[in-house]
C-alpha cells in the first residue's frame, strides 16, 4: 500500500517569504556597515584633532615668509660645500708681537738681521696661532721648513693674497734672505709679524684703525726711543741699522 504524501497548506509560500525576509536583512545590515559610524567625542581621534588646531590656529602671513626664509637658508646650507670656510684677512695690529734690544747693544755687532728677528721678536701666541697656519699650508713635505719661495707665498696666504708680491720681496731684501734661507715656525711668525709692523699704514687707515692697535707696547716704545745714541760706540752693520730704525 503506497502512503501518499501530504502537504502542508501554504508551505511553499512560507518558504519565499522567509528566504526574502533573510535577504531583506542581510541588505539592511550591509547598508549599515557601509554608512559612517558616529565617533564619540570622548574617543581620540588624531586626525580629526590636527583638522581643528589648523582651523584654530592658521598661519599668518608674516609666518608663512618666516617659513618660506627658513626653508631658503635651509636649502643654501645644505647645497654649500663640505668644509668650506669664509676666507676672511687678518685685522692688523702693531700690539701682536714686541720687538726688544739687549741690555749690551754690542751683542747686535755680529747679527744679521734674520738672526735679531729669531732672538729678539717675541710674538703673542694667538697671533702664531694664525701664521702656523699658513706655515703647515706650503709645508708640503712636513720637514718643519720653507724655503724663501715658499715662505713668500705663505706669507701671502697670511693675508689672504691681498698684498702685493713686491712688497714681499722688498721684505725679504730688507733682511737679507736668500734663496738658501731655510724658515722655520719661529722665524716665518717673526717676518709675518715685521711684516705687520712694517706694512700697517699701507692696510689700516684713520677711519678703519681700531684703537689701541696702532700703538707698540710701552716697553718697546723706552726701548727704541733713543736709539740713536744707543749705536754710539757700536759697530752694527748697515742693515740691521735700517731694520731697527724703521721698527
């Protein structure tokens, strides 16, 4: 005996609507994931918290040349060269070193100029400082010596190449050095500093002197004031007697 199925009343029509139903739901749940959630003001939000202080706080224009300046000086340090330095020339004084003569001035008959300038100038350290660096400049071959050439081109670099070579020789002529005159440190900071001395008015003028640079130290000033009579009964050579006299 073959059991015949009955249906329920209404069955398949109920299924439909639930299978709608359930997609009706899915959609509404999709469209409200995909709306913006409202966010609680008393969760921190940084982005929405940078918004409002740019809002609050705009930039004026005088900030903005600050900025646009800063950039600029920026930009120019960074596109300058590695270790490059600004060349700058030394300022002249006459104070920077002091030149002395002995208690005997007898001690002055055997000496060549070069040799007073190594015994008798004394130079402040600051200022050898400065010409050490010229001298370690054209030391080339770090013997601690400069040859006459070399020492007239480092003595240029003394003063930034902004004095003539004829003035160099005629320094040089003035002391008698040869090209066989080897300079070491002292006697190169000794002929910067009678350079100094010698070519002061020809770089500094009235309305550039510094005061107190162009005056010598006090005891330099006793020493060389009566200088004449002090070669009575002395027998300097000629020389030496111009240097002194021009000190």
């Amino acid at each position: 005996m073959v059991k015949k199925e009955i249906g329920r009343p209404g069955n398949k029509s109920s299924r439909k609507s639930a299978k709608g139903s359930r997609k009706k739901k899915k959609e509404k749940k999709e469209k409200k994931e995909s709306e913006p959630q409202p966010v609680s003001p008393l969760v921190y939000n940084s982005q929405v918290a940078l918004e409002e202080l740019l809002v609050k706080h705009q930039r004026s224009p005088v900030e903005e040349g600050i900025g646009s300046v800063r950039a600029e000086l920026a930009e120019y340090q960074a596109s300058r060269t590695k270790g490059q330095q600004i060349t700058v020339r030394m300022g002249l004084s006459r104070k920077i070193c002091r030149f002395v003569l002995p208690m005997d001035m007898k001690e002055l008959e055997n000496l060549t100029a070069l040799e007073y300038l190594r015994r008798y100038c004394f130079v402040c350290s600051r200022r050898q400082n400065y010409y050490n660096k010229s001298f370690d400049k054209f030391d080339r071959d770090r013997d601690g010596i400069l040859s006459l050439k070399e020492m007239e081109r480092a003595l240029k670099d003394v003063y930034t190449d902004d004095i003539a070579s004829e003035k160099v020789q005629e320094l040089a002529e003035l002391v008698r050095a040869v090209s066989e005159t080897q300079f070491d440190r002292q006697l190169f900071g000794a002929m910067c500093a009678l350079s100094e001395r010698l070519f002061y008015t020809s770089f500094v003028t009235e309305d550039t002197e510094d005061a107190g640079n162009g005056e010598r130290h006090r005891v330099e000033e006793a020493d060389f004031c009566s200088l004449t009579s002090r070669f009575r009964g002395c027998d300097i050579q000629g020389n030496m007697k111009s240097l002194l006299s021009m000190l």
